[in-house]
C-alpha cells in the first residue's frame, strides 16, 4: 500500500519503519513552518530492535555515531520506601538507548532519504477519504497515519484516567549520575530524569511537576539559564483508527508522561496495530482494533498508577494526592489492590511459567523488579531460586 505519514518527529519515524517493516511504500508531508518539540528520549528495547530489524542498524554503530547511548535500564531514586533500585530491562534484546530527538530523527530520515523516500514539505489543509483511497492535498494514497503531535490534527479525546506530571522543565549539564541507565530522581513537587550523553560529556535533564501544585514561575527559581518549558494535557484519543483509511500516532494518539519510556514503547505497539488492520481492512477488523488499543490505553495508564501508588520519600502534597488518584485506580484490579496477591501470582509465574501476572507490557520479571524496590524487600523473599 501507498501511506501517507503526516508529521516527521519521532512518532512517525516509527510508524515509517514499522509499514516499511510490513512492505509498504511511505511518504511523508510535514510543515516546514512547524519546529519539532526538542528534548532528550528514552526507550525501552522494542524501539531500536524495530530500528535495527528495518535498516539493520545496532545500537553500537548508532552510539559511534554520536545519536544515541547505551541505555540498561532506568535508576529509580527516592521512590517508594528505598533510597534507590534499577529496574533491567528482561527481552532477547536487553539494551535500549537515550537519544537527543532532533539529532536521531535528522539521522533517520538521512536514511530515507537515501533510499528515495517521497518527502512533501506542505503543510496537510485538503484530505478527502472514499471507500478505496485517500486525497491528501491532492494526491492519492490506498492511507494516512497522523503523527502531527499535540498541535496537529484535533480528535476527541478523553482525559487521562489519571493526571501526574503536566509540566517540564528541560535542560542540560554535564553531571552524569550514572552512565547507562535512565535516572528518575524523585522530587518533592514531581520528579526528575536524566539521560546520559557519556560520549558528549552531557546529561539532558527534565524536571516534571504538576502546575496544580508547583507554579511554573517557583519550578524555575532554582534553575540556571538556558531552560525550555513544555506543558501538555494528560489524555488520549477516544479512537486509534478515525475512519476506515486514516489513524493517528504520536502525540495526537495520546500522552500521560514520560514515566518507564512507556510512551515510545506504545508508539511502537500502535504502529504494529495499524499494520495489522491494514492487512485486513474491514468493519470488524476496524472495531476490534479500537476496541484492544482502548483496553491497552487503560492499562499504559494504570501502569503508571502502579508506579506512583508506592508514593516517595516526600510527604508533600503532590506525593500524597498523586498516591492516593493511583490506589483508587488500581484499586479495582484483581492484581494490584492487595500485594500479598501480586507477590503472590509472581511466585507462581516465576516459579511455574504462569502469565498471571501481566499489565500492559509489564510481566511477572518487571512486577517483581518494582514491587521489590519500592517496597524494599528482597526478591529471595518472595520467590527462592
């Protein structure tokens, strides 16, 4: 198929390469007058295997390449009763990487580029959709993913289940806490991460917080110069699939906060569930896509209940409220409303190869790595090898 990709930041590089995965042809159009949001990122390892599998890229050659870092896991400081724990990643492809997006996505799309893929720098005002094909400004595609970000195209969406962090101050140093992980360093009005550069001697840094409870004018009083602000509406579209030949990813699709690199991961996992109703367009296929990308929504959000329902070593009013919105929500799920269950079904799929414990795209492995650090207890203490 012909798909049109509106957008050329990190959401639609990965919808590119997934459909490029599946044997489609892409092009993209992008407005040239937009400037892409530009801050560090983080991922989990579906993200640079899906780089790796479509233009045979490793990480190593990328991290020659000075556009990403070696990334083991993500460092938790300061969260739950611990001081700290490293939750390791637990796949076939145990390594991910932290890159500055404005660097990887230009590297990228070099690549396509010399490939002879189509760009159109217009910005999308005419789309017109029939049964068989898609009108874009003009020109006819078989569809079109919008990867537009927060200020492209406007869907109905619905707030978040539950509402963290809406706010972040992004910035740089060359302190480096620790050179392969992902640090998230708790805070008394929201919590910080940090992404190592070791080969740039440079760390990019974000502090997140909610403007309910920290005014933005008090978050910057302790800050040096040179600090970008990024605001957003925790939230997520009602639909995957908008219509029967165009769907959105990205930023227009949803964004909580950048807890775990869960939002990249997700990005990935929707990209695949596109391609897949694209190989059977039809009424059924479009419900049920809808339908197991709402469910998967849900969970992500949960997931990130899950994290913030340990609370931290602040007792401040963020710390207090946030835990108390992330027990109410995840209170209702068989698995995490009471921890002698969970310790209890990670016993049996450790030990018997269950699946009981599953949420989102979290296993019985990171439950065990979380439920542990938060709660300072030792793994021997739940399941003896």
């Amino acid at each position: 198929m012909k798909i049109a990709i509106v957008g050329r930041g990190t959401s639609a590089i990965i919808q590119a390469l997934c459909c490029i995965k599946y044997g489609h042809e892409i092009s993209f159009f992008y407005d040239p007058e937009i400037s892409p949001v530009c801050v560090g990122e983080s991922t989990t390892p579906i993200v640079l295997g899906l780089i790796y599998d479509v233009l045979h890229l490793s990480i190593g050659e990328m991290v020659d390449d000075k556009v990403v870092s070696f990334k083991n896991g993500v460092k938790f400081i300061g969260w739950g009763n611990n001081e700290t724990f490293r939750h390791h990643f637990h796949s076939k492809r145990p390594l991910a990487g932290h890159f500055l997006t404005k660097k990887l996505n230009e590297y990228i799309h070099d690549i396509f580029k010399s490939v002879g893929i189509e760009y159109f720098l217009e910005k999308v005002e005419d789309i017109q959709e029939n049964e068989d094909y898609v009108h874009i400004n003009g020109k006819i595609f078989d569809y079109v993913v919008h990867c537009s970000g927060w200020n492209g195209l406007k869907v109905s969406c619905e707030p978040s289940l539950i509402e963290t962090v809406n706010t972040a101050l992004i910035f740089q140093d060359n302190i480096i806490d620790d050179y392969s992980y992902t640090i998230h360093r708790a805070h008394e009005n929201g919590w910080q991460f940090e992404l190592p550069f070791p080969e740039q001697n440079l760390c990019r840094k974000g502090f997140l917080f909610n403007k309910n409870y920290l005014s933005e004018k008090n978050a910057l009083e302790n800050l040096k110069e040179n600090v970008s602000v990024i605001s957003w509406e925790p939230k997520h579209s009602f639909n995957l699939l908008i219509s029967k030949r165009q769907s959105l990813n990205g930023n227009c699709l949803f964004f909580v906060e950048p807890l775990q690199a869960l939002t990249l991961h997700y990005y990935v996992s929707f990209a695949e569930c596109i391609c897949n109703y694209l190989n059977d367009i039809n009424p059924r296929s479009y419900v049920d896509t809808n339908n197991a990308y709402l469910k998967d929504i849900y969970d992500y959000e949960k997931l990130v209940a899950y994290h913030y329902s340990y609370g931290s070593k602040y007792s401040s009013y963020f710390w207090k409220d946030t835990r108390k919105k992330a027990k109410n929500l995840i209170g209702n799920d068989y698995m995490t409303k009471n921890l002698d269950i969970l310790e209890h079904l990670i016993f049996m799929d450790l030990k018997f190869g269950t699946q009981n414990c599953k949420l989102g795209c979290f296993k019985s492995e990171d439950f065990l790595l979380v439920h542990c650090g938060m709660s300072n207890k030792k793994k021997d203490q739940i399941i003896s090898i």
